[in-house]
C-alpha cells in the first residue's frame, strides 16, 4: 500500500521554507538599503569638497605690490636671463612644461587654461629661475570637470625637497625648498613672496585650503619657497 503523506507536516515544511526564504530577503534588502544610504553619503561629502562644476579652481592671486619690483637687484651676481621651459619636482611626481602668463586688466595674476592637464605657468614679471630674485610659477590644484590638476601635490612638499628648473638656454637651475606656507587669500604676503632676495629664489603657489562654493574659489593660497642650489 502506497505511504500516504501527512498534508498537516508536508504544509508546516513549506511554511518553514518560505519564512527562511523571506527572512533571507529582508536581511539582503536591509544590508542593500544601508550599503546605498553609504554610498550616497560618500557621494555627497565628495561633492561637498569639490568645486560646482562652472567654479574656477583659482581666483585673484594677488600681483606684487606698489613698490615691490621683481628682477634683478642692484649688485646681484647669478645667470643671464634666459625662459623657463620646464619643471620638475620629483617628490610630488611634477614634470611639466612652463608657459609665460602676465597680469589680468584688474592687476591680478593671469593663470594657466583651467584644465587638468595645463602645465604650470611662470610669471614673466618675475626674474626667471637662476637670475637673483624670486622666480614665480603658478598651476592648477584641480579642476571640477576633470579633478587634479599640476600642483594638486603641492602641499605634500617638505623642506629639503629638490626642484629644478630647465631654461631655453639648455642650462639647468636647481632649487632646495625650504618651507611650505598656507595663507587667506585676504593676507597674501605679496612682498615676502615677489620681494627681492639675496640670491635666485623660486616660489612655487597654488589654491588650498576649504572651497567656498559661494564665491566659487578655495580660501587660502600655498605658497612654496625655495632658494638656489649653488
């Protein structure tokens, strides 16, 4: 004779099945849920830290002051004049050509091409690098549309690091970077970073410092000071 089943015990062992079936679904569903409440947050920090995508990464850097002429100072020996073409800063992986950028009509600091693969650019009021005084270069942190820029690194940069500069007359000048300084915008120092030093120089800036989405610029300036290696 045929064993007849139990419907009572075949029906509870469904029933089992299935309540361990949707507690396995709820308990994914939860672990989804939190997983993308996560993610979105990330998403919103990460937006918060970077500039709306119409921002400039860079805004009013101050030109040197009334008064302060950068060049050659009366006495001072050092190179000829001669281009910057090219520089690089091994510790923080830079290795860019140089363009020559002036002054805007409001006597500020014209900048680079707002991209992330602009090269940085030299200041060509200032003396060039190896002539005495400070030789002044400029570049991008970063850019909304494409993220870091040239001297998105520059902060990373330490007292000893090496940076050298090659010049359109195929000689090469050497700097040694003896601090890194972070400045408000408002409290730029432009005559302790265009002001005349003993000897050739190199400032090395960009933006740091939090981003003010209202203005569109970051708050403070980096400042990089380096001096001649003999």
């Amino acid at each position: 004779m045929p064993t007849m089943s139990r419907p009572g015990i075949a029906g509870s062992g469904r029933e089992r099945r299935l309540r361990i079936r949707n507690r396995r679904a709820a308990a994914l569903s939860a672990v989804l849920a939190a997983l993308g409440a996560t993610v979105t947050a990330i998403g919103v920090r990460t937006e918060d830290a970077m500039p709306p995508p119409s921002a400039p990464a860079w805004q009013n850097v101050p030109a040197p002051a009334r008064g302060v002429t950068a060049g050659r100072p009366a006495g001072a020996g050092g190179r000829h004049r001669s281009v910057p073409v090219r520089l690089d800063v091994p510790a923080i992986g830079v290795h860019t050509s140089l363009s020559a950028i002036g002054l805007r009509a409001d006597g500020t600091l014209d900048v680079p091409p707002l991209r992330s693969d602009a090269p940085a650019g030299w200041y060509r009021g200032s003396p060039t690098p190896g002539e005495p005084g400070p030789a002044v270069v400029v570049g991008h942190v970063d850019t909304a549309r494409d993220g870091p820029a040239v001297f998105f690194r520059l902060r990373e940069l330490h007292a000893g690091d090496t940076v050298s500069v090659r010049r359109a007359d195929r000689t090469v000048a050497r700097f040694r970077v003896t601090r890194v300084a972070s400045y408000p915008k408002k409290a730029f120092p432009a005559d302790e970073v265009y002001g005349h030093t003993p000897g050739p120089a190199l400032r090395l800036i960009t933006c740091g410092g939090s981003f003010d989405r209202e203005r569109g610029s970051y708050r403070s300036n980096i400042v990089v000071y380096a001096d001649a290696v003999p």
